[in-house]
C-alpha cells in the first residue's frame, strides 16, 4: 500500500496521522482552556496601589490536562490584559513567564508585577524606522 512512498514521505504521513489524532482527541477541552470575557467580569476584581486585577479559576476535567506537572486552570488579568501564570503541582508555586521566580499565589504575582510599574500598549506601538 505504501510502497511507492519514499521513507521521508512515510515517516511524515505517520506524524500528520498522529498530530491529527492529537488535536482531534483534544477539541472537546479546548473551549475549557480559556477564560471568557464574561467569566472573568463575573469574578470580583480587586485593587492593589490603584491597579485593578483578577483572578479566574476554569472549571478545567482532569482528562484535559496534557502534562501532570503543571496546572493552567487559572488566569490572572490585569488591567484586562491576560497573563499566562501556572502552578507547579508538586512546589504548589506559581510561575509567569513576565517574572523570574516563584510565587505563593496568584495575587502575590499581580501585586509583583504592579509593584514593578509594568504598563500594557494601549494601541499598536509604532516602531522608528531609523532605529535598527
């Protein structure tokens, strides 16, 4: 059957099968995976040196989760900007790729990032073209 095939094409046939079995497999989760603008106007906000922030938790299945070490199931918004964090399962610290370290919690990461006065674009930031 696949004998008019060369090993290269074989072997790239192989992994499309396989990565298509993946996202297929994985599309029922996928809409758990994020935080809707209206789950996150549900959660109450709280200030922190005049900044407003939340914290989303996501009724994520554990059948969803692809890796065992780490738990994405919250989200943390500031300024109604998203950022990525995620618990280390067995530290039980949270992580962000905005900060070196770990973290006891969620809030101590939005105040962290407060603290250090980080401010998000509020348009498209236009480059000089001047400047290499």
């Amino acid at each position: 059957m696949f004998s008019g095939l060369s090993r290269r094409q074989l072997l790239k046939l192989i992994s499309l099968m396989i990565g298509g079995t993946a996202v297929v497999g994985s599309a029922p989760f996928v809409g758990n995976f994020f935080a809707t603008k209206a789950q996150a106007q549900e959660t109450p906000e709280q200030v922190y040196k005049g900044r407003k922030y939340r914290i989303v938790t996501l009724p994520i299945p554990r059948t969803a989760t692809t890796d065992s070490t780490f738990d994405t199931s919250e989200q943390l918004f500031l300024d109604e900007y998203k950022i990525n964090i995620a618990r280390n399962k067995n530290t039980q610290k949270y992580l962000t790729p905005l900060l070196f370290g770990q973290f006891n919690s969620p809030h101590e990461i939005a105040r962290r990032l407060i603290d250090q006065g980080i401010k998000f674009p509020i348009g498209e930031v236009k480059l000089d073209p001047n400047v290499d």
